[in-house]
C-alpha cells in the first residue's frame, strides 16, 4: 500500500450488505435433500447462473435454461428466484457502516456481482443503494470478479485512483483481484471485524 489516503470505499453486496446464501435458497425451494451442496452447485455454479450475473440472459430466459439443462420444473423455478430474492435480507449493521463512511467524508461505491432482476429487487426493497456515489455491477458490464477488468471499470467509470480505494469483499479471491489492480483490500467477516481494518488503513470513521 502506497503513501496515498484513502478517499473511497467499495463495498460488495452480496454478504456484505445483505446476506446471499445459496444453500438456503436450495432447501427452501426444494426442502431438504440429501444432496443440498451439490443440488445449489448445479444452480448456483451452473453456466446458466454464470451467464445471468453476467447480463448475458434475463431471468426469465434463465428458468427456461435451467428447465431444460437440469430438469426443474416450473414451479420449482418459480420458487427458486422467488427464494433468490427474499433470503437477501440486511446483514446486521452494514447499512449504518456504508452512512458513517459517508458522514466521515469517503466516496462510496458499489461493486458486485449481481443479476439485473436482484438489483432491481435490492432498489425497490432497501434504501441503501442510493447511498452510492457509483456502482460497478456485473450485469451490466459482462464480467466478474475476480476479472482484474471489472475493477478497473469501477475505477475508471467514476475516475478512481486505485491507490486512493479500499474494496471490501466476504471473498478472499474477489479481494485479491482488487489489491492486483493497486487498490487496498479487506475480507469482510462481520461489521465491527471491518470497521478495525478501515481504522488500520487511516479511515477515520469519527472525523
């Protein structure tokens, strides 16, 4: 990490701000099975999932592709994006972490993979999302993380100096990718666990 101060913070979404958990969604939209991990694997690791975060389809062209690839059944579909959407409930905490970066003077973006429909969902449910001054989502620009290419398209889009951003990730790979491209990195566990990081890092979250 160079000399510079930090001046913005990048929060993922996906539990960091809300809670993202594909083996519930599983055993929600199925019940419980002895094969859970490798039921969400098939879903949630699928190309078809793949292609969706990546803006590639929509949703509705996603139910078909699984109905057709693995044999789910409408309803089953139905349920599946319905669970998707519902188990993203607020992680304890964050939004108040995102407004005291704001109040403390930071810059505050968003960068995530994330599926046009979900975001939508995340819009019209929370207030959250326009606490950003930016968002790079990958639905939207045809990438993941860890692509060192979806980084530096949040960085340029809002014409960010790398030196001058933390990225906060649950994911030690997708924190890794953003300390390759020059921006300093911290794997998210829980608020308080995060708030210490921002501290180490020179962010003052009291000034």
């Amino acid at each position: 990490m160079s000399s510079h101060q930090i001046k913005n913070v990048v929060f993922d979404v996906g539990n960091v701000i809300v809670r993202w958990s594909p083996l519930e969604i599983t055993r929600l939209t199925f019940g419980e099975l002895d094969d859970l991990e490798t039921q969400a694997r098939s879903i949630f690791q699928s190309s078809i999932w793949l292609d969706l975060n990546k803006g590639f389809l929509t949703e509705n062209e996603a139910k078909l592709r699984y109905q057709q690839e693995l044999n789910l059944s409408q309803s089953e579909c139905d349920r599946l994006f319905y669970y998707v959407k519902r188990t993203q409930i607020l992680l304890y905490g964050s939004v108040d972490l995102i407004k005291q970066v704001k109040r403390a003077g930071y810059a505050v973006y968003a960068l995530t993979d994330n599926v046009v429909e979900i975001v939508e969902y995340l819009k019209a449910t929370y207030q959250f999302w326009p606490l950003f001054d930016g968002a790079a989502v990958s639905a939207e620009l045809g990438m993941l993380k860890p692509q060192p290419e979806i980084y530096q398209a949040l960085l340029s889009n809002n014409g960010l100096e790398a030196s001058e951003t933390v990225f906060i990730d649950d994911m030690p790979y997708n924190v890794e990718g953003a300390k390759a491209v020059g921006m300093a990195g911290i794997q998210f566990s829980d608020v308080s666990q995060c708030e210490r990081e921002l501290l180490s890092l020179g962010i003052d979250l009291n000034r």
